[in-house]
C-alpha cells in the first residue's frame, strides 16, 4: 500500500526493517556508510576532528611532515659520526695511557 502525504513532513518514523522502508533523518545520518569497494571522491577538506580527507590533502600534509623528520635524521646521523669519533680518541688516549705515552 502506498501513502501520499501531500507534501507534508511524516513524523515519529520507527527505524527501518525492510529495504524500501522510510528512514529518518537521524537514522540516515547515524548509519554507517558503506561504499561497498567503491571509491568515494570528490572529499573537501576537513574542518573538524572527525572529518575525512583526501590522497592529495594526506600526500601534501606528509611531504610537509616529511621535511623536520629527514632534518632530524641527518642530524642524528651527523651525532652518530661525531660520536663515534670521540669514542676512538677516547680509546687511543686509553691506549696511550695504558702505554705509558
């Protein structure tokens, strides 16, 4: 059996059992969405917490992150070769030492 409501807004809707059932705005908008391995497109970008994002808004942002993590790489690397530095003059002057130079 089909209803027209004419127009006018139908109220206190239970959730939906069967598919061509109405649904609720708040039911609609609390379901999970279900893309079924179909791409989603088209995603502007996120303004609050919860809000998804693009490939090019991740790949922009990571380059971005990118750039302090490989500074931050090269500057351990650079602590590494000074450190290994100071340790064979430390081992020579023990050397030396036990020698008695």
């Amino acid at each position: 059996d089909t209803i027209n409501v004419k127009s006018k807004r139908l109220s206190n809707v239970e959730d939906p059992i069967e598919r061509h059932d109405a649904v609720t705005l708040q039911h609609y908008l609390s379901t999970r969405l279900d893309l079924n391995g179909n791409r989603l497109m088209n995603v502007a970008d996120p303004v609050d917490d919860g809000d998804a994002i693009n490939r090019g808004y991740f790949m922009y942002y990571m380059q971005i992150a990118k750039v302090p993590v490989d500074g931050l790489r090269n500057y351990v690397e650079a602590l590494e070769e000074e450190l290994k530095a100071v340790k064979a003059t430390l081992h020579k002057l023990i050397e030396d030492a036990a020698s008695g130079k």
